[in-house]
C-alpha cells in the first residue's frame, strides 16, 4: 500500500527527485527549483542585451490560516522576493473560495487585504483568478510576486560560506504565534487574555514581513544568503539554508530569540517553537567582519538582530549547542502547527 503523504510540505528528498526529474534547463534561468531556492530568478534578456536586472518570482499559498489570508499572501511572497536582495513590484492572487458562505462580504475583505497590503509595500496588484471552488470548506490565497534586483546584488539562497555567521531577526515564531492565537481556540482558555491578545497581533507587531530586515542588511554589509523561516520553523530554515550550500552550522541554542507569547503557547499546546511556521523573522549568513555592522544597522532601525551561530564546513556537521553539548540540529518532517489542523 502507497500511504499517503502527512499534511505539510512533501518531503525533501521526494521533491528534490521531483526537482531533478522534472525541472526545465534553460540559459535565462539564473536560480531555478531546489531545496532552499524559494523563489525563481530569470535574466530579463536573452544575452544579445543588457543583462543588468534580473527578474524574481515567487508563488505561495496560504492555507494555515483563514483570517487576514489577504494580509499574509502578500506578505509571505514579498518575503521570499526579498530574500534574493530585490525589491517585490508586482503581485497577482488566485483566490479560492468556497460555496458554503462566500459572499461580497468575504470577497471585498479579501481584496481590501490584499490591496492595502500592497499599498504598504508600493507593490502594484497586477491581476490574478477569482472562482467558487468545490470541495473547499475555507478560502484559499496563492499569492504570485514579482520583483527584480540588478544582477550584481543578487543574493542566491545557496551563497551561505564556512566562517560566515548567522544572525536573525526578531525572534520566533511570529507568524505560528499569531494563527494559533487566532485560529486555534481550544487549549488556550486558561492563559492570560492580555498574552493572547498580544499573540493575535504578532500579524502586525512585530510583524510577519521582512522586507525591510532585508534591505537594511544588505544595505549595511556582505550577505552571502537569506532566507525566511516558515514551514517548518527555524529549524527548517536553517537546514535549507545549509543543504543548499552543502555547509555545516553550529546553531547556540542560547542565543536564539524566542517571544515570551510563543514560548507559552508552545508549552500549553506541547510544540517544539523551532519548528513552528517563522515568517517574521530573517535567518542571514553574513560575513564574519561585517556581522557587527549589519546587526547594528537593524537595531539602529529598532529591529532585533541576534547573532546565533555560524557556518561551518560539512563535514562538521549541523548541531544545535546547548549548555556546553552539542546534538544534532532537529529537523521536523511537518511544521509542528499542522499538528493543530488534523
């Protein structure tokens, strides 16, 4: 019997075979699928022309959440976007709605997100799909970015060196902060109302986007990767950041920022916070002789920015240091939050 896959994203070594099977060569593809590769880049031109700036797409669902769905397509996708050192320009939303309870209501909710979000951002709402959907039970947003960065500013999710240290923003986990409080009731009854009120606006405070982490870290110093932490927490996130420059990390556990909200709601629910869904903070590999000066450009910004480890080679291996002993950096085949879902 074929069992079938676990909710989450499909496993890695299975989508890497996908990857290799099934991706396209082509000479104007600068960046195309693989492990840790969150968004595409294509050259603009054809090589007879000036190749100064690249193009970089992004595509992501919203699924997790139901509420604010317009807010957090918007912002997941220009995340990615950014992550590559551009700047997000253009966004399109396939809404997926369904037939019970889809009104204009719901309808001009969802776009108000969308288009305020955009707005905040001077991101253009570009086009997309609208449809009444069968077999959905809630909406459904897959976001498409587009965004463009001048070829020598290109930030490649798989530049991540030996010696290079690795800072994050903010802390973790915002956004798996923010849907537990806010879609996930149960359990959560006997905590203090004034933490969960605070967890539901992790959406907007601290907030799940990170496009101005990322331009102020690459405004202040060498990056060499970026990446934002979601399915599958930081944890994930530094894995991808690894596998996809074949490296090593010594991760201090100590030295990871964790919100005292999220911390709380892990322990009542029983979730492992690094491998809760993370937008909201930036995972960086940086330089060792700029790290002191990108980590004081954020804070200078009023953005924590924790410096957690560094990369190493491989063969070191990727450990997570903890009171003086090192283990292996967990990996989490599912983001704890799809524990809540089933």
């Amino acid at each position: 019997m074929n069992p079938a896959f676990p909710l989450g994203k499909l496993p890695p070594e299975y989508l890497a075979k996908l990857f290799q099977q099934h991706a396209t060569p082509n000479r104007r593809v600068v960046l195309g699928p693989g492990i840790g590769h969150d968004a595409a880049v294509i050259s603009f031109c054809d090589g007879s022309e000036d190749e100064a700036r690249l193009l970089v797409a992004k595509t992501d669902p919203i699924t997790f959440a139901s509420d604010q769905i317009g807010w957090y397509a918007v912002h997941v996708n220009a995340n990615d976007v950014a992550c590559t050192g551009a700047v997000p320009r253009w966004f399109l939303a396939t809404l997926l709605l369904p037939q019970e309870g889809t009104g204009r209501e719901l309808v001009d909710d969802i776009f108000d997100q969308i288009a305020t979000t955009c707005h905040s951002l001077d991101v253009a709402l570009v086009g997309g799909h609208t449809e009444i959907t069968h077999g959905f039970d809630r909406p459904v947003v897959v976001g498409f970015m587009l965004g463009d960065v001048p070829a020598g500013d290109l930030v490649r999710p798989d530049g991540a060196r030996p010696g290079d240290e690795l800072i994050l923003t903010k802390g973790i986990a915002v956004e798996g902060t923010a849907i537990i409080a806010r879609e996930k009731h149960h359990g959560l009854a006997a905590l203090d109302p004034a933490l969960l009120d605070r967890s539901r606006g992790f959406l907007r405070h601290p907030g799940i986007s990170v496009v101005r982490d990322a331009a102020i870290a690459v405004g202040a110093g060498e990056v060499h990767a970026m990446h934002d932490p979601t399915e599958g927490g930081l944890a994930m996130g530094l894995w991808e950041l690894a596998e996809a420059a074949a490296v090593g990390l010594v991760v201090r556990r100590d030295a990871i920022p964790i919100f005292q909200e999220t911390e709380v709601l892990c322990e009542a629910l029983d979730l492992d916070p690094l491998g809760l869904i993370a937008s909201g903070a930036l995972l960086m590999a940086v330089t060792a002789d700029d790290a002191a000066a990108i980590s004081r450009a954020l804070e200078e910004a009023g953005i924590t920015a924790a410096r957690i480890g560094r990369v190493v080679e491989r063969a070191e291996g990727r450990v997570l240091r903890e009171s003086g002993e090192d283990r292996p950096l967990p990996t989490f085949e599912r983001d704890e939050i799809t524990r809540l879902f089933e």
